[in-house]
C-alpha cells in the first residue's frame, strides 16, 4: 500500500478508521512536515525532529514548540501582545500601581505595629483603675 492520488498518504491505512479520521490525519501531517521560517536566522529551513522539538537547517538552532506546529496558538497571541507599544505602556502602568500599594501596605503596617503599645498601654491603665477600685471598694 502507500500514497494513492486520491487519498494521498492516508491510503496506507486502506478503508480503515474511517474517512474523517483519514482526512484530519492528512490536515496534520501536511503541517508537521513542512519547512518552517526559523525565529533566530529568518530562513525557511525549520523541521521537525520530534513531537515539539524543532531544528533549523541553516543555523542549526533547536526549540521547543507545539506538539505538530512550531508556533502555538497561545504563543501566537502572547507574542503579538507583548510586540504592541499599547501592552508595554499598560504594564508601566501596572508596575507604578503595584509600588504605590506596596507603600500604603507598608505605611499600613508601621501604623498597626505604633498602634499595638498604644493599645496595650491604655489597657494597662484600665487594669490598673480597676485594681485601684476594687481595693478603695474593699477598704
């Protein structure tokens, strides 16, 4: 058996599996053994060399993508946020609203640990009247 005009490589598995199993099967390995641009050289010579580990022929570069694309979906994503001045000037953002708060925890807390001896002196001194009390009651 082996590749068939109609079917192309999914005619190894004869009239097996089915013909959706068949055609999805087709769709992936396409995809997986096609060149690829390279991220670090910019040539076309990107293979795959195990699920999720690809290789460039040029510049012998090796990393680590999705399990049939070197390219995810998420990572398509995340690299377009990040690439946006928009996302960078969010994030400046972001990072002076995260000092701000950490200064008013801090403030915060200076404020409680001043404001513990204070509570217990005064509660000090209302033991002590009651101590005062009890005895000019006994007396």
């Amino acid at each position: 058996m082996g590749n068939t005009k109609k079917v192309r490589k999914a005619g190894r598995f004869g009239s097996r599996y089915g013909v959706g199993i068949r055609k999805r099967l087709l769709k992936v390995e396409d995809k997986q053994e096609k060149n690829y641009v390279c991220p670090f050289c910019g040539f076309k010579k990107v293979k795959r060399k195990a699920a999720g580990l690809y290789t460039c022929g040029k510049c012998h570069a090796s990393f680590a993508g999705g399990a049939y694309l070197p390219i995810t979906l998420p990572g398509s994503i995340i690299k377009k946020t990040v690439a946006q001045k928009s996302f960078v000037a969010k994030n400046k953002d972001f990072d002076e609203m995260i000092v701000k708060a950490s200064e008013e925890s801090e403030k915060e807390t200076e404020e409680k640990k001043e404001d513990k001896p204070v509570k217990k002196e005064a509660e000090k001194k209302k033991e002590e009247k009651k101590k005062e009390n009890k005895k000019k009651g006994k007396k």
